[in-house]
C-alpha cells in the first residue's frame, strides 16, 4: 500500500500494481545507471528527451525502493504497457518526491 505522505506512487505496470518511491538510493542508483546528475536527466526528462535505457533504471530503481521483488523488477521492462506507462509511473515518483507541498499527517 502507497504512503502518500512519503512519497510513494501506486503504479500499475503490466496489470500490477508496484509501488513507486523515489528514495536518496534511488536516485543514486538512477546516477550510477546513466552516468548523469539527477537533477540534469530529470531536466531532460521534463524536455521528453529521455532514453528508454533511462527510463527503465529510474521504474526499477523507484519500484526497488518502494518494495517491489526481484521477480516484479525482472517483469517491469515486459509491461504490456510499454513506455507510455512506465513514462507516467516514473515522472509521478518524480511529482511526488519533489512536490513542493507535501499532505499533511493527520
């Protein structure tokens, strides 16, 4: 189940739902993948100037982090979905993790 409040993004990849969250490993992970800054693909993500090759380790880094297994991980590149579900999944991590305002705790 997705907690709003840190972040997380229910993203439905395939027909499962995987949890999407963008933690400080993540985006590490995402550096190490492409060999760029974080805040330099997330400006060319904004552009739609992304690779697949970037747009795969940023589902997979994100779903790592939000729980997924290793056989989900291993499926996310299959979703019948294809780019235009893993684009939206990753820029609502992405929304969601740099939201200037987060929901309150109640």
């Amino acid at each position: 189940m997705a907690n709003k409040v840190r972040g997380d993004v229910v993203a439905k990849l395939g027909g499962e739902d995987l949890v999407f969250l963008a933690t400080l490993n993540a985006l590490a992970e995402i550096e190490d993948a492409t060999g760029k800054a974080f805040p330099v693909m997330a400006a060319e993500m904004s552009g739609s100037n992304i690779s697949v090759k970037t747009l795969l380790a940023c589902a997979v880094a994100f779903a790592r982090a939000g729980g997924a297994t290793d056989e989900q991980l291993a499926k996310i590149g299959d979703a019948q979905g294809g780019i235009p579900e893993l684009a939206a999944a990753v820029a609502g991590c992405i929304s969601a993790a740099f939201a200037s305002e987060k929901p309150e705790k109640n």
